[in-house]
C-alpha cells in the first residue's frame, strides 16, 4: 500500500463520525398524554415580544397587500 492511502485511511478512522439512522428503521417515541398538560407559562418580556412579532407581522402582509394592490392598477395611474 502506498503512504498516501495508509494516511488516508488513518485519517477517516480517526474522524469523528455520526450513525445515520432512517425513520422507517427508527422507533417508535412514546405518546404523550397532552389532555393533562397546561398552558405553557410566558415571561411579560416574551408576551411582550410575541405580540410585537405579531404586530410586525401584520404590517408587513398589510403592506405587501396594498403593494399588490398598486400594481394591479385598484388606486388609478401611479
């Protein structure tokens, strides 16, 4: 064998690797009973947070909205 092959070989023996295993050969996770599970708790900082993601959410589809608008033509000649 030649001394490039040996260190390639003693390079991928020595590298970290992963099992890869496919869904179908996977098991099963087990059920959760979600009836007895509560509502998750939030902080006021990520009510706070959620609510303006919402907020920006809207304005962002309310513009693209009236931005579609302008190129159909629905406000006249732009």
């Amino acid at each position: 064998m030649s001394r490039m092959i040996e260190l390639n070989e003693t390079i991928l023996d020595e590298r970290p690797g992963f099992t890869i295993v496919h869904p179908l050969d996977d098991a099963p996770e087990q059920k959760v009973d979600t009836e007895h599970l509560g509502a998750m708790r939030m902080t006021k900082t990520v009510r706070v947070c959620l609510y303006t993601l919402r907020g920006y959410l809207l304005l962002m589809f309310g513009m693209l909205a009236l931005r579609v608008l302008q190129l159909a033509g629905a406000f006249g000649k732009t």
